[in-house]
C-alpha cells in the first residue's frame, strides 16, 4: 500500500468517523442485560412446563394402574372371613323339600291374563 492510498485510506475513515448523521452505537452492556433476561425468562417457562408435563404424566399413570381408585377393586383387599358366598340367588325353602318347584300357571278369578307362577306358595282355590 502506498503512502498515497494510506492517506485516502485515513481521510475517508475520518469522514465516517465524524459524520452526525451516523446511528449511536448502543452499549453492549445492556444488550447483554436484555438478552440474559430474555435467556432466564425462556428457562424459567421450560422448566415449568417440564415440571407440570412430568406432573400429568405422574396423574395419568397413577390413574391407569390397578387398584389405584378404591371405587374400582374387583376383589377385596384381605379375604373374606366367612365361607364363600354364591352368585346365584337361593330360593325360598319350599312346602315339599323332595320336590323341586316347577313354574306353573294360574288363572285370575277375573278372567284377566295369566300369572307365572313359581309354585312356591299355594293359591286358596288349588286345594
């Protein structure tokens, strides 16, 4: 580079240099400052929507295993005490113990529409 074009070089960066039309240079400082915030602030938000995500997880496992609700136990938590119960209703002890009781039908004095009856229980009029 000659000693001409270092001088050419100086004055335009004079030029530069001293022109009021040209922007303030902001302070890096605060641009710092802004941009930590904006860094803490995004953190902040991550984590709690982490935390609250792993919060709903913990409820819909909880909620899924079973046995979790007491409302919705298919089988006691200790066994019964007593001997086991039966899932069909027992009938009535009948008048006749050797024989079983076999559904008939009676007819309404009235003339109205027939009764099933079990023959448990004897009518007045059937003797």
């Amino acid at each position: 580079m000659s000693e001409r074009d270092a001088a050419d070089l100086r004055d335009a960066f004079a030029a530069v240099v001293d022109d009021p039309a040209a922007p303030p240079m902001p302070s890096v400082t605060d641009a710092a400052v802004a941009g930590g915030i904006r860094i803490r602030r995004r953190r902040a938000v991550v984590s709690a929507g982490g935390a609250l995500a792993v919060v709903a997880l913990a409820v819909t496992l909880a909620a899924g295993l079973p046995g979790a609700g007491s409302g919705d136990r298919s089988e006691p938590a200790t066994p019964p005490s007593g001997p086991p119960a039966s899932s069909t209703p027992s009938a009535p002890p009948s008048e006749n113990p050797g024989r079983s009781p076999t559904p008939t039908r009676s007819v309404d004095p009235t003339g109205s529409a027939a009764v099933p009856s079990t023959g448990g229980a004897r009518s007045p009029d059937s003797g």
